[in-house]
C-alpha cells in the first residue's frame, strides 16, 4: 500500500463517501506502513484482509478513475488541436493583413511622389515667373519722392504762420490727405516689393520642403518595398510549412474574438497612416495655394502701380485747388478786416468825444449841488420856531437829490464810456495784428502755390515757378516769394 497524497484530488477523481478506509487499514500486516494516530486491529487465525464487496469496491473505484483519466486526456487533445489550429490562422491572417498593409503602403508613396514632384516642378516655374516683377516696384516706389517732397515742402512752410492761423482748414486736409495718399501708395509699393520678395522666398523654401518630403518619402518606399518582398517569401514558407487547417477554408475564422480585441490599435494605426497622407494632400494644397498666390501677386502688382500713379496725381492737383480756393479766402478776409478796422476807429473817435461831453455835464452838476448845500446849510440858522420843514426844505432836498442822481448815472456812463473806449482800442490792435497775421498767412499760401516738385541731381527738390509767380503778384504785389529755386 502506498502513502495518501497530501494534495486534495480533483472533484470528479475523489473517493464516494460510502467508501470506507479504516478496515482495509485495521487489516494491513504488521510491516505495512499507516498513518499515525489510527488504530490497527490484527485479526488472528484469519486469511483474507477484505471481504468480497470491498474487493469489488476497489476495482471498481480504479475503472472509475481510469475512465476519469481518459476524458481529460480527450478534452486535453482536443484544447491542443484546436490550439495549433487557431496558432496557423491566426498567424496566416496576420501574414495576409501584413502583405495587405505594405502594398497599400507601397501604391500610397508612389502616388504621394508622383503628386509631389509634380508640385516641385511647378513651383520652381512660378519661382521664376515672381521674381521678374521686384524691378517695376522699386521704380514705381521711386517715383512717388518727388510729389512727397513737395508736399513735405508745402507743410513746413505752412506750420511757420502765426499762431492764429494755424487752422485746419482745407489746404491743411488736403495736404495732409495727399501726403497721407502718397505715404499710402508707398506703402503698399513697399509692402507689394515686401510680399514679391517674401513670396519668392516662401516659395524656394516649398520648393526645398516638398524635395525633402519627396526624398524621404522616397527612402521609406525603398524600405518598405524590401519588407514587402521579404514578407511575401515569408509567407509562403509558412504555409508550406504549416498548411492553413480546415477550419481556415470556413467562413469564419477561429479566431474572431481574439481580432475584435484588436479594433482599437488598428484603427490607430490606420488613422496614422490617414494622417500621413493628408499631411501630404495638405502640402500639396498649401503649396499650390502659394503658386496661385504668387501669381494673383504679379497681377496685383501691376494694377497697383498704374493705380498709385493715378491717385498721386489726383491728390496733388487736389491740394492746389485747395491752396487756391484758401488764398481767395483769405484775400477776402483781409478786406473784411481792413473795413472793420476803419470802422472801429471811427468809434474810437466818436467815443471819444462823448466821454469829452460827459465830463462836461458832470462838472456842470456841480454848481446846484453847491446851491442845495448852501441854502440847507444857512436854513438851519433860523429860529427854533421857525425851524420846521416847510416847501422850501423838501424843494431844497428833491433838488439835491435829483442833481446827486443825475450825477451817479453821468459817472456811471463815464466809466462805461472808459470800457468801451478800452475795449475799441483793444479791438483795433487785435484787429491790426489779425490782418498782419492774415497778411502773413496768405504769402506763406502763396509762396507754397509757386513752388513745384523737381528733380536736381536726381533728388527729389522744390522750385519756383515763374508762371505761378507772376498769378500770385496779380493777387498781392506786396508779395516776395520766401524761398528761389536752386534751379535759378
């Protein structure tokens, strides 16, 4: 007999509860080993250890055993077998989407090279067509110093009139809106040579990143087409090797489940590969959008020339209309001012002599109220019986009074006399000093009417105009032009 084993059986391989150890173990002979601690009873003048029924327990218990061996050995085999038939599906499966994978990878980068050097080729002809419009640009730009010089002219000379005179007024504006119209066209000239030369740039470097793009691309495809042959000699080892199994042939594959499990990476990967190629899709469209870009530019560039030249002129015809317009405002002012100045001196003079006639009245006044004082005076010397206020004390009085009145309003009006007369005078210097300051501002508009825009020495200059001088002496012959032409 041998030792229990310490490890618990399975289920289905322990013993029924029926079965009973201890008398087969109370009749084991002396020499055979028994767990401690169980009693063995040895019966004498006895044979057999068992009885009949615990024999065919016994035998019974070993087929059942036996039979419990032999179905696990089955299911075993079976779990094998269909083992090493999912191994060969599956790794043929992974084998064809493998294969399935390069080639679509392999047809991508040669469609993705073939789209791309197209791209190249066209962008290095565009490269060449922008650079030949840089030069009218810079000519246009140069052009637009002579008119600006002029108007620069026009408003420092404008900025020395009097302080009174320094009005927005029209010739302002419209000096201010030419050279802001000036500034503008080159501004954009420059912005257009700006973007000429940038866009050449961008453009060399599309053409440098899509031969980038193009060779590497061009070394992944090199790589993966050795993957690809090598993984389709792969293949064919394998299923030599390992034929696919029945269950392979089947509409399903056995191993479904196991590949639904791997949804997300695939889609992952997928994506990536999705990403790749819109990265280029969007290379190829960023890149074309420059070419058309580059070319909408030349065609702008031209239009912005003949379109700033046009402008410029406008505006510089515009300000000397304004410039004249002004000088005959001005010149209508100054008339206006000289008869205001006559004017107010006459009042001068004609308040001056009613102040003259007011002195006279007031010094009048002051024989009666020397009267009125005397009598009331000498009246208090009566006798205190007679001492009463009779016709002649409140006679007396309302003389007094109305005489003082009198006196009040003529010194009243002597001091508003004064302030008109201060007021007439102040009136008469400021209306001096606008007309000196009008003067002023009308040669320093005319003197900016007879100069015009000229190169000397091939820089932009100012110099005067002998037509427009001889127009701005019929308007004031005091005139002297402040500045003479170098050209002179």
């Amino acid at each position: 007999a041998a030792r229990l084993p310490h490890r618990v059986p399975p289920q289905h391989l322990r013993l029924p509860e029926a079965f009973d150890l201890v008398p087969l173990l109370r009749r084991l002979p002396p020499g055979c080993p028994r767990s401690a601690g169980q009693p063995v009873e040895v019966l004498e003048g006895k044979m057999s250890m068992h009885t009949t029924e615990e024999w065919a327990q016994h035998a019974h218990l070993n087929m059942t055993k036996a039979s419990t061996a032999q179905s696990l050995a089955h299911m075993q085999c079976d779990m094998s077998k269909r083992a090493h038939d999912s191994t060969v599906c599956n790794n043929l499966s992974m084998y064809d989407s493998l294969h399935q994978s390069m080639s679509q990878k392999v047809k991508n980068s040669y469609r993705l090279i073939e789209k791309l050097q197209k791209r190249a080729d066209s962008i290095e002809v565009s490269l060449q067509k922008t650079s030949a419009s840089q030069s009218a640009l810079e000519k246009a730009l140069r052009d637009k110093d002579v008119p600006l010089q002029l108007c620069n002219w026009r408003l420092e000379q404008r900025e020395k009139r009097p302080l009174r005179e320094q009005v927005r007024d029209v010739v302002e504006v419209a000096l201010e809106e030419e050279k802001a119209t000036l500034v503008e066209t080159q501004k954009r000239l420059s912005d257009a040579i700006k973007r000429t030369k940038g866009m050449v740039i961008e453009l060399r470097s599309s053409l440098d990143d899509v031969r980038l793009d193009v060779e590497h691309k061009m070394q992944a495809l090199s790589v993966d087409e050795m993957c690809l042959r090598s993984t389709e000699r792969s293949m064919h080892a394998v299923i030599e090797r390992t034929p696919p199994p029945n269950s392979a042939r089947s509409g399903r594959s056995p191993n479904s489940l196991k590949l639904s499990r791997h949804q997300v990476a695939l889609q992952e990967s997928a994506k990536n590969e999705v990403v790749r190629q819109q990265d280029a899709e969007r290379m190829n469209r960023a890149h074309s959008s420059k070419e058309d870009a580059a070319k909408m530019l030349r065609e702008d560039n031209q239009k912005l020339m003949l379109r700033c030249e046009a402008i410029a002129l406008d505006a510089t015809n515009k300000s000397e209309k304004r410039m004249q317009e002004r000088v005959q405002e001005t010149q209508s002012m100054r008339r206006r001012l000289e008869g205001e100045l006559r004017e107010t001196m006459t009042r001068i003079e004609h308040t001056k002599n009613t102040m003259s006639e007011t002195k006279y009245q007031i010094k009048a006044l002051e024989e009666p109220i020397d009267l009125t004082s005397s009598c009331a005076s000498w009246r208090k010397q009566r006798a205190n019986k007679e001492h009463i206020v009779d016709p002649v004390s409140t006679t007396l009085q309302e003389h007094r009074m109305t005489v003082l009145t009198h006196q009040q309003d003529l010194l009243s009006h002597h001091q508003n006399e004064k302030g008109h007369l201060k007021e007439l005078q102040e009136r008469r210097e400021r209306l001096k000093e606008d007309l000196r300051d009008k003067t002023a501002s009308l040669h320093i508009d005319l003197n900016c009417l007879t100069h015009e825009a000229m190169r000397l020495n091939g820089k932009p200059a100012t110099g005067l105009s002998e037509q427009k001088l001889s127009r701005a002496m019929r308007v004031d012959r005091a005139f002297v032009p402040g500045a003479v032409a170098s050209a002179r």
